[in-house]
C-alpha cells in the first residue's frame, strides 16, 4: 500500500526555509532541556519523520525522558508521534521498547484528568497493533463508566475501532454498548453507542429504537440524525420494516434541528411515494428553504426541489404547492429567485396561473418601489421573463399583465424594459383581441420611454398595429410631439442664436460662431440667454436622439410613417386629408434627412440612414401596390414566421424534456416486487448516505463510456521506452478540483532497485499536493504508485519528471529514467452551458482576451466541420439548427461553454466553402474565441488547432 492511499489523521504544516536539526542536538534537548525546549524538540522530531526521515536513536530518549513528564501539551505531542513512529522491526515484529509505552498509556487511561483520558482513547482508534491494544482492553472498557461524558464517547468509539479491526480482542462488544446505550443520558454518547450498533449489529440497534420510537422526537438532533440512517438502511435493505418506521420519520420531519428535518424529507422520499409523504417532504424542504439564512443552503434544498418535480408522479402534488414554494422569493439573492421562478413555471398549470400571475405582478411593482440595488434590474428582467412565459402557455392570462408590464417601458433599466417590449411584440401578433388594448397603453407611455433601442421597438410596434384612423392620428401626434419644432435645423439654430422673449434674463457672453441653414457662418450677438441649459434638458426626447447623432431611429420612425400613411391612406377617401398626411410624413422626413446632412447633431448620419428615409419618401411619393404590400403585409408575416419557429422550437424542447421523464415501461417488462428481490438485486438502489458521502470526499463515481475498459485505456500514457531499465505508464484519473495520477512502475532490470522514488513538476495551474515515497523493487517486480495533483483554474497544464534509483551492491550515482510529459486535457473541465443572446453579446464585449484560430481542416462539409468543432471542444452551440440549415456557402455560430470553476468560454464560427476551388476543397474561414482569462483563451485554441489537424475522413 503506497502513502498516496494509506489514511491520514494528523496534518501537519512545515516551514521548509528551516534547516533540519541534527539527531545529536535533538537528543540534548530532549534530555536535558527543560518543558519549553523538550516541546519544541518533540515537535521538530514529528516533522523529520513525517518528512520520511528515520530516527531510531530517539525513541529510547524519548521513553526516559518524555513520557513520564505531566504536562498536557507534550502529552498531546506525544500521542502525535506515537501515532507516526515506525513500531514494529523490518521483518514485522513489535519493538520491544513499545512495551514500556503501552504501560505508560494504561496510566493515562486511569487518569483522574479527563482530557487525557479522553484524548488516548482517541489515540487508541488509530492504533493498528493488536499486540498494543490487548493489555489496554480492561483500562477501555472501565473507561465506560467514567463521570464524565467525553471520556465516555470516546470509550464508545475507541471500543468499536477496536471490535471493527480486532473483534477476537473484545468478541462481546455490541451486547457491552447495547447495556451501556440503555442506560447513557448523555446526547453525543448515545449518538457514538447507536452508530456503533448500526455498524457493527443492526439488530441490537433495531431492539433498542423499537423500545424509544415514540421518544424520538425528545432525542438530541445528533442522535436524530443517526436514527434516521438507520431507518433509511434497514428499509432498503428489508423493505417490509417500512409501516414499522415511516411513522417515526413523518415525526422527524417536526424536529427543531434543521439538518434532521432535511435528512427526513429525503428519506421519505425514498422510503414512499404516496402523494401525502410526497407533500409532507416538499412541505417540510420549503420551509428550511424560507427559514435557513444561507443561500449555500437554499440553493441545495430547492434543487431537491427540482430533483422531485423530474418524477412524473410527484409533478402533480407539487403542483398544489406552487404558492408556497413562491413564498421563497422573499429571499434577496438572485441565484434563488431564479431557480424558484424556474421551477414556478415547470409546475404551472391552469388550476393555479392566475393565483401565480397575481404573486409576480407584485413583486414586479414592489422592485419599483424598492431602492435601487444592483440585482434589482436582473430580478425585475427575471420576472418578466416569467410572466410572458406563463402569457404564451396560458392566453387568457395576457390581458392581465400587459397593462401593469407596459409601465416598465419607461423604465431607466434599458434590459427590463427590452424584455418587456419583446413580450409586448409576441403578445400584439399572437392575440388579436388585445391590440386595442396596447395600443392604446403603448400611446400612454410612449413619451416617456428614455431608452433609445426601446423607442425604435415602440415606433415599429405602433406603425405595424395601428388600424384605425384615430389610432394613427395619434401616432402622428405623438411623433410630432416627441420630435418638436419643425423644422429643426430653423430652429436649433434660432435658438442658439438666441431670438429671446422678453421675460427671459439677459447677460453679455463673448461672440460665437454659428452654421446658418445654407451653411454660411453667422456671428451671435454678445447677448445672450442664461437658460440654454435648460432648454437643452427640456428637449424632446426623439429630438434629444437626432441631435446625439442616434439616426438609426430616424430610419425606424421613416418605415413608421410609411406604413400609418399607406393605411390612413387606404381607410380615408377624401383626397385633400389623403395628400396633407402624406405632406406631413414627407416633412417629417426630410427635416431628419436636413438635421442629419447639417453640422448639428454629435455624428452626422450615415449613409444607410439616408438610403432608407429616401426610400420611403420616394415610396409616399408613388404609393405603388407593390410596396404597399411589402411595409403593409410581409412585414408582418416576417414576424409571425419567425415567432411561429421560436414556439416550434419551445415546444421540440419541451416535448423532448417530457419524454426524457416519461419512464416507459414495455408491456412484456418483468414486474419488480420488492418483497421478492434478492438482497445482491438490491444492491442496484444506490445508498443516499454512501453517495452524499463520495461526493464530500471528492471520490464521486463518473458514468463511463459504454465499455469502461477501452475508456480507462483511452487515458493511459506511456511515460517510458519498453527498452529502459524502469519501464512507467499512468492512468491520468480527472476528478472535479484534482488529478490523480497512477503511475505503474516496472523494474525491468535483474537487479533490486532501492529507493525508487517518483520525481514529478508542474507547469500551469497545477500544484502538486504531496512527494510520493519511496519504493524499493525486487527484480522484474512492479508497483503502482498515485500522486495527486491539484488544479486551480482551466487551463492545459503539464507534469513532467523522472524516475530515479539506487542499484543494490553498485557504486555508481543514482540512476535517472526521464519521464515524457502528461498533457492535463483541458476537456476534462469545460461542460456545454447556454445563455441568451444578450448576454453572450455583453459577455463578448466585456472580455479581453481574444485568440483567432484559423481554420486548417481537410473536412470539405461546413456542418460537419461544426459539428466536430463542438464535439473536440464540449461547447454547445448557441445558434438555432434552423438558422444553420440550407446551404449557402458560409456558414457562422456563437458556441458557449462553462468551465466547473465558473469561467465562461465563448467562440465565434465563422467558415465559408471556397467554392472557386472545386467541390473537394477543405472548409476555410476563422474561430474567434473569447474568455475572462488568457490561459482559458489560448488552452481552448490550442485544442482547436490541435483537433481540426488530426481529423481524418
């Protein structure tokens, strides 16, 4: 057994800038010196042999001159390096010295100090030496009845070592902890005695919960808890005990203790699925979930939550609880709130969407209200998000939330306010019923929206779905107020040069410079107004944007004028009003295009701005059929098309969510009765206690490929030529936050190769955790010896070393093997993640590091080349399969990955098939990769390269 895998209990921190002591001058100190300097001996002592150093010489020293001392801290010291002394000779019998020890530990355990009775006896638990143990035995078991508790416990617990490890020593254990459990008042004695009984004989624990079950609930939540893995084991494995017990643990779920009440839910889940237990466990998680403060907490137990709401037959129980689980977003961290929102919308059916539509739409008016905070925007998007889910799964509920959602167009929060708007665009083209209705809210708010990207949406929404000639008179009223005084060159400049009314202050200023209309300068009089400040505050809002230089709008507010003077044109005969709202559209138009080719505004407007505000007065100025039926009609199918994928898609995912939780079950199946399933069958149910207990010690089963054996091969690595004298290989195990490496190490040689020692570096963001001992190989033996390697962020890393090693009988220099470098595979720790399109774009534009890979690849498809792009590289694709099929030549798409320490990956697609170079010719183009941190960046492009290079059709 190599140290890798022997278990530690005693860690020790070293300083390595000390020298290490001479044996001599320890020895001196420990004879002669006085407490002070025989404790700091003994510690330097601890270190050199946990060091791997040998000191024979001290142990009589320290038996004469250390042992008999009183003082408690060099007591404690020395149960620390009788723990790591070497006992026993090389061929494996006790030392004869470890006699006077054993005498002197019988001392401490009659001691009239309680500490140090109680800390040998958890000394004694780590004591591998049956020889050692036996003179103690009468010493432990009177150790039982010692007044104080501590004492007590760890009497109990060094009795079941002991009977674990030794059982001949004391055979009559679990009958000796069974009288003392009945007996014992104290909680953590009780607790040590009963998981003793678990282990060691089930049935003596089962007797003495029968005689207490109706007193659990009065038991100490320690105790709680181990009763609970005892009623969770004893009914997997004998389910028939299960009426005996269910009781006791619908009684647990009212425990004061918070761990008790969660272990229960969890284990009656397990033991039933009938809908009450179902509903008494999701009752009892959702209170721990309101009632614990930390967030680790919450999050765990709603995803319990989750984990229940997968089973097909639970779903509906919990659906009646969907209002208390809302109860949880009285909680201020955002990460909660969405998993809540999240599992609300799962459950949500037509029995409970209006009480949970009521719920969100307070919460929206309540972040209203609350001061700002920076998760208060997020939480608000989050809650709209949900409340337009829940308007396109449930219709009828539509009407009820536009009017409270459409307040938040005006909102500061450009995020909230765009997600309000895309719901207020799907829901005008989805029901027909409420277009007057948004109409009508849309005019309300329109003047105050304040975001420019909003204002854009809002002016296309009212000139796509205003059909009335009132409705579209109020457009053109808004529009002419929101842009204000026309035209507005004229009057920009007139203001600058101050044509003043008479109650306005007059001051002298210097003389300014300023553009006339036909773009001559004028020269502003010295006088001029104290209020052009207040003007410019005062602007209207469209009139603000142009003069930004923000035309992108102008050309929103054009195609908005084109469409509402194309209708009111067909809705309204008479010619005269016919012509006057087209002049007025056609004005409109041409003093933006004026404001836009002057000197005015920030930026002058661009060239596509003008080809599109031309176009549409050319359009008003010919009214042709053609293109009243391209702004009148495809517009709109546009949209309707592209909602009608959106759905499809929605509804392609949530079908293939259904039948992933759907357990089919063939009709010639064999039925499972649990009462005749064989105790090895059982073995299939996983323990919950077992899994919780790997996944804390980082030992958590992966799921391998279908055949384990060719995926274990995939990952060893050669690390020596078959014709070196030390032939070496390793198994490079990846688990979540480490590495372990198990190197087997053959000695091909006829000679025995002593302290074969493993030497192993790293490069990257690896640390190595500890130096592997030492090993001596008889000829032609092997050994397998493990290192661990911790990781520390996502990023290829690299271990390299030797293998060195003295020949037996030679005289030479100790022997070298150098050892090829292990390649730390970054794949191991990117996972497919998916986010939206907003914030893969705001994520783009936050990160600064950037690697560009250029596409090398003999792949002569493009989708093939995406698709072994996601396989090699883990990342999921962002881009939509309908937006990728067809073929046109080219091809992009944004791919996003996560790392399991939280970094974010993103990677741009952008490939075309040169076609002048014939069907045959490879894939070319560029992958543009994005991250937090620049090893992620350039480790992801390096796989890439790497990837796209060994790809063989």
């Amino acid at each position: 057994m190599t140290a890798a895998e022997n278990v530690c209990y005693t860690l020790i921190n070293v300083p390595m800038d000390s020298e290490p002591p001479s044996e001599i001058s320890l020895k001196n100190d420990l004879e002669k010196g006085d407490v002070k300097l025989k404790t700091e001996a003994l510690k330097k002592v601890i270190i050199m042999i946990l060091n791997g150093e040998k000191l024979p010489g001290l142990l009589m020293t320290i038996i004469r001159f250390v042992l008999p001392l009183q003082d408690h801290t060099i007591k404690k010291l020395l149960l620390v390096f009788w723990e790591i002394v070497p006992k026993t000779t090389p061929d494996g019998r006790l030392l004869q010295e470890m006699i006077l020890v054993c005498d002197a530990y019988r001392k401490d355990l009659q001691h009239p100090n309680e500490f140090i009775r109680g800390s040998t006896l958890r000394f004694l638990c780590k004591l591998k030496e049956a020889e050692l143990l036996e003179p103690l035995m009468p010493a432990i078991r009177a150790c039982l009845e010692h007044r104080h508790s501590y004492v007590r416990r760890n009497a109990v617990l060094a009795i079941y070592t002991i009977y674990r490890n030794f059982e001949h020593l004391i055979p009559d254990a679990p009958e000796l902890i069974h009288d003392f459990l009945v007996n014992e008042k104290d909680a953590s004695c009780k607790r040590n005695a009963f998981m003793m009984l678990i282990h060691a004989d089930q049935d003596r624990a089962l007797d003495y919960l029968s005689t207490c079950i109706d007193q659990v609930q009065t038991f100490g939540d320690i105790l709680q808890l181990v009763i609970v893995e005892l009623i969770y084991k004893v009914c997997h494995a004998n389910p028939s005990e299960r009426a005996r017990f269910i009781r006791c643990i619908y009684n647990l779920l009212q425990s004061s203790s918070p761990a008790v009440k969660y272990e229960a839910a969890g284990t009656l889940v397990t033991l039933s699925s009938a809908p009450t237990a179902i509903k008494a466990a999701a009752q009892c998680y959702i209170d721990l979930i309101i009632k614990e403060s930390d967030n680790n907490v919450k999050l765990i137990v709603l995803d319990r939550l989750i984990e229940l709401k997968e089973h097909p037959s639970h779903e509906r129980v919990l659906q009646d609880l969907v209002m208390d689980i809302l109860r949880v977003l009285s909680t201020p961290d955002l990460e909660v709130r969405k998993k809540t929102l999240q599992l609300a919308l799962d459950l949500v059916s037509s029995r409970n969407v209006e009480e949970l539509v009521i719920v969100l739409k307070k919460e929206v008016i309540k972040t209203n209200n609350v001061t700002e905070h920076e998760d208060t925007d997020k939480y608000r998007q989050l809650l709209v998000r949900t409340l337009h889910s829940c308007s396109v799964r449930f219709p009828d509920m539509a009407a009820n939330v536009i009017p409270v959602l459409m307040e938040f167009l005006s909102d500061s929060n450009e995020a909230a306010a765009a997600d309000v708007l895309e719901f207020v665009r799907e829901a005008i083209q989805r029901f027909e019923n409420l277009r007057p209705l948004i109409v009508e809210k849309m005019l309300e708010v329109f003047h105050a929206i304040k975001s420019v990207k909003i204002y854009r949406g809002a002016l296309w929404i009212l000139g796509e779905y205003c059909s009335t000639k009132e409705d579209i008179q109020s457009v053109m009223t808004e529009v002419r107020r929101s842009l204000g005084e026309i035209p507005i060159v004229e009057s920009e400049i007139k203001k600058e040069a101050g044509e003043l009314k008479p109650e306005e202050e007059v001051s002298v200023g210097p003389a300014q410079k300023l553009v006339t209309e036909m773009g001559t300068y004028a020269t502003q009089s010295a006088l001029s107004s104290s209020r052009p400040a207040k003007k410019e505050e005062d602007r209207p809002p469209l009139r603000g944007f142009l003069l930004d230089g923000d035309f992108f709008v102008a050309a929103s507010l054009a195609t908005t004028l084109t469409k509402i003077a194309l209708r009111y044109v067909s809705l309204v005969q008479e010619k005269k009003k016919q012509n006057s709202f087209n002049a007025e559209a056609m004005l409109l138009m041409a003093t933006i295009l004026h404001l836009g080719k002057s000197s005015l505004p920030k930026k002058p407007i661009t060239d596509d701005d003008v080809d599109r505000i031309s176009l549409c007065l050319k359009v008003l100025s010919e009214c042709s059929p053609l293109m009243n039926d391209i702004f009148n009609k495809e517009c709109r199918q546009s949209l309707s098309h592209m909602l009608s994928a959106k759905l499809e898609e929605e509804k392609l995912s949530q079908k293939k969510e259904s039948e992933k939780r759907n357990v089919t079950i063939q009709p010639d199946d064999p039925i499972s009765f649990m009462q005749l399933t064989a105790k090895n069958e059982m073995s299939s149910k996983e323990d919950q206690f077992q899994l919780s207990l790997l996944a804390a010690m980082g030992n958590t089963q992966r799921k391998e490929a279908a055949d384990p054996l060719a995926s274990k091969l995939n990952k060893v690595t050669q690390l020596t030529g078959f014709s070196d004298p030390v032939y070496a290989e390793a198994y490079v195990h990846v688990n979540q936050y480490d590495i372990v490496l198990d190197v087997l190490v053959v000695n091909q040689t006829s000679d025995t190769l002593q302290n074969c020692t493993l030497e192993l570096a790293t490069l990257g963001d690896l640390k190595l955790v500890e130096k592997p001992s030492p090993l001596t190989l008889a000829p032609h033996d092997f050994a397998n010896i493990k290192a661990n390697v911790k990781v520390a962020s996502t990023e290829n890393g690299i271990i390299f070393g030797n293998v060195v090693y003295d020949v037996s009988g030679a005289a030479s220099d100790r022997n070298c093997v150098v050892l090829s470098d292990i390649h730390i595979d970054i794949m191991d720790y990117i996972q497919p993640a998916s986010c939206t399109d907003a914030e893969f774009r705001q994520m783009w534009a936050e990160f600064e590091w950037e690697n560009k890979v250029t596409v090398n690849t003999n792949i002569i498809d493009l989708n093939e080349y995406l698709q072994h792009i996601l396989k090699s590289t883990n990342m999921k694709c962002l881009t939509p399969e309908k937006a990728l099929s067809g073929y046109c030549g080219f091809m992009a798409a944004n791919l996003y990955a996560r790392s399991i320490f939280g970094e974010d990956a993103l990677a741009n697609v952008s490939i075309e098939k040169p076609i002048h170079l014939g069907p045959e010719a490879p894939v070319t183009g560029h992958i543009r990769i994005r991250a937090k941190s620049q090893g992620m960046a350039l480790s992801l492009g390096d796989k890439i390269n790497l990837s796209q290079k060994k790809t063989s059709l």
